[in-house]
C-alpha cells in the first residue's frame, strides 16, 4: 500500500502531542493483504493494534486478485473490506489515512528506563519506541506512539515509456503468468523486452498460450542458445523498438514496432522495475539499494522475521520482496506478525523480571509486607475470639 509522506509535524508540535498520545502495542503502516493479515493476527494475540491505509492498492486496476484460494477472482477492495471487517472483530482499530512521520522515541526497545511507568501485557505496555504522525482521510491530523511498527507500504511498478501502456495496466497488459496467465490462456501474448530476463518471461507465457511473440524493445539481444530455444518453442521474436500499443474500442488489439507493420496481440506481458513505497523509511536511515536481480530497487529486512536494521521496524509484504503475490503477501503478514508478537512477549517479560528486582518498587513492597506482617498489613488486628 502507497504511504507517501505529506508535510510532517514540526518537532516541537509532535514533541508536545506525544505527552497525551494513545500508545499501541503496534502500529501497521499500509491495509493491503500484508497489513490487514498482521493486524488480525496480532489483534487476535490480544495487542492493541492500529492499521492506517491511505487506500492506494498496487493491483487496484486489476478486476480480480487471482491465487487466493477460496477467493479467486475477488476485486481488490472487496478483499480489503472484508480484511478490515475481520481485524476489527476482534478489537484491532483500522482508520482511513496516511502516515506522514515515523519518528523513533526513546531507548531502545525493553529499555526499562523508558518503560518504568508502563504497565504490561495486553494493555500496550513496554517502551514506546516510535511516535507516528499521520493525517486522516478527513484531513485531522494525529499522533500516536507504538511500542513496534510494521510497514505494508507495498511497491510501485515503474512501467515503460510506451505509449498507451500504463492506461492498459492491470487489465490487457498484465506482469505476472501465475496472477494473470489463466485469464489470457490461449490469447496472442505478447512479451515486453525491458530486462535481461526477458527471454525467461516469454518462456513462462509459453505455458499457457502457443501463440507467443516476444518484442526485444530494450533487452539484450537472445543469445544464440537463447535463439534456439525460442524457436524450439515456437515463440516469435520482434526486434525493434516499440513505440505504442493500438486500441480499438476498449481492447488491446496490437503492438506498433520502428519500421514493422502493427504486430496483433491479445494482451502484452511486462516486467516492470519495481520501487518499494519507503519514502517514509528513509529518515530512520532505511534506503533502497539495487535489487540483485536489476528490477528496480529493494529495502532490506531480514527475510525470516520482516526485522530491519532499525530495532522495533518490520518491513512485510511486497514492501520486502516484490515477487510476492496477494496470498503470500498475506502469509507474509502473518509471519512478520508472529515475530513481532514473540519480540513482544519477550520485552514484557524482561520489564516484568526488571520490575520485581528492583528493591522499592510497589511489587516488592508488596511482597516484603505480606512476608512480614502478613494481615496486619492493611493496620488491623486479627479478629480477637
């Protein structure tokens, strides 16, 4: 889910709302299937959960989500209601807006001297890690602190400066053969040549259609190994720069090359640069690096856990790893949840241990006068016969 940072609260306002903000166990930045998955899985580990979602799903022009079992073909957003229904049933908060500001407050995580009046448990204890600003879908603007936060802020398709092509995205001009490859099964595919990879994307279309035309565009010309399974497979090749996609009524119908007639297609495969939506991320020193693979960039985090190198921040779903579809970006959700629900658990523990040690707190006057003076405790006398 895209979060993009607005005008942020000057340090003296956030400093001064933060004395009075509600604290959550975790806040989770981003409502897509990442999100909502980690908020209803920490909700139901009895957290105190807010999701914020500014409402801006990658695969909102997509007509279905595709792969989910018992949800296949769902329109996005009817899958994200029924999502946010869910978190909410079991007391998680989802509110409609957008993060601005995330700001890292105080010690690190399980520092007892930042947590010392904190209460644990169910009830959002334990250091207050991080302050979030964010505004509301009715322009109010808020600020709350949490104790862990997950960021679900998905990614952004860069897609090719061809004409016609991002108008038809998510519908005719499709990315992924295991989101989309059913829906065009049989069809005269096309394959947009972008990245080095471009040849692997025409042989996964081949699977689900015998009429295959891969456009080399700006990819690296087939080796001759390349060639040869090309040919094996029966799949055509166009070199040539494209410049457009013709559209007759509401439908794709072909593919304008340099100096090559109209080629028809039914629908054209891309592989897009992707970029994670982490502009938020970047003041915490989290940045984008090359992605391995040269698709675009990435954001590291620890792909076990969703742990990035700042304590207390989880990445999860398409935010961490693009190749997620819908259904593991939820699983991913719900790992990342589960991690951040043991790091928890592991902090209320350690301020709970740091709580009965200390020599004069009220859990240690407690028991020293109950040793002690057992009954006569509260000043009276036991019951005389």
């Amino acid at each position: 889910m895209t979060n993009t940072p607005q005008s942020p609260l000057d340090a003296p306002a956030a400093a001064l709302a933060t004395t009075t903000a509600t604290t959550y166990d975790v806040v989770v930045v981003g409502g897509g299937a990442a999100g909502l998955s980690a908020g209803l899985t920490l909700a139901r580990a009895r957290r105190r959960v807010l999701v914020v979602d500014a409402g801006e799903p990658r695969n909102a022009p997509a007509e279905g989500v595709h792969g989910f079992l018992t949800r296949d073909g769902i329109a996005p957003r009817e899958l994200t209601r029924l999502g946010r229904a869910e978190v909410e049933q079991v007391g998680g908060e989802v509110v409609d807006g957008t993060v601005t500001r995330l700001e890292r407050s105080g010690g690190e995580p399980g520092d007892a001297s930042v947590a010392e009046a904190s209460a644990t448990g169910a009830d959002a204890g334990g250091a207050s890690s991080f302050t979030v600003s964010l505004t509301t879908q009715d322009g109010d603007e808020r600020v709350v602190r949490a104790r862990r936060v997950v960021v679900t802020t998905g990614l952004t398709d860069e897609l090719p400066d061809v004409d016609g092509l991002a108008e038809r995205w998510g519908r005719d001009v499709v990315h992924c053969p295991y989101c989309h490859g059913w829906e065009i099964r049989d069809q005269v595919i096309g394959v947009l040549g972008t990245t080095p990879f471009a040849v692997h994307q025409a042989m996964m279309f081949r699977q689900w259609s015998d009429r295959v035309t891969l456009f080399v565009h700006e990819a690296p010309e087939p080796s001759d190994d390349e060639w040869e399974r090309l040919a094996a497979r029966g799949v055509q090749v166009v070199t040539g720069r494209v410049r457009s996609l013709r559209i007759e009524g509401d439908a794709l119908i072909g593919v304008v090359v340099d100096g090559a007639p109209v080629v028809p297609v039914d629908a054209l495969a891309v592989a897009a640069a992707v970029r994670p939506n982490g502009d938020l991320l970047e003041p915490l020193g989290l940045v984008h690096e090359p992605h391995p693979m040269g698709l675009g960039t990435v954001i590291a985090s620890d792909p076990l856990t969703g742990a990035t190198t700042v304590p207390g921040l989880y990445l999860a779903g398409n935010v961490a790893d693009a190749r997620m579809q819908v259904i593991t970006a939820a699983a991913s959700g719900v790992g990342v949840a589960v991690s951040v629900n043991m790091d928890l658990i592991t902090e209320d523990t350690d301020l709970a241990v740091a709580e009965r040690r200390r020599p004069f707190s009220v859990r240690a006057e407690v028991e020293n006068t109950t040793r002690v003076l057992g009954d006569r405790r509260h000043g009276l006398e036991g019951a005389r016969r």
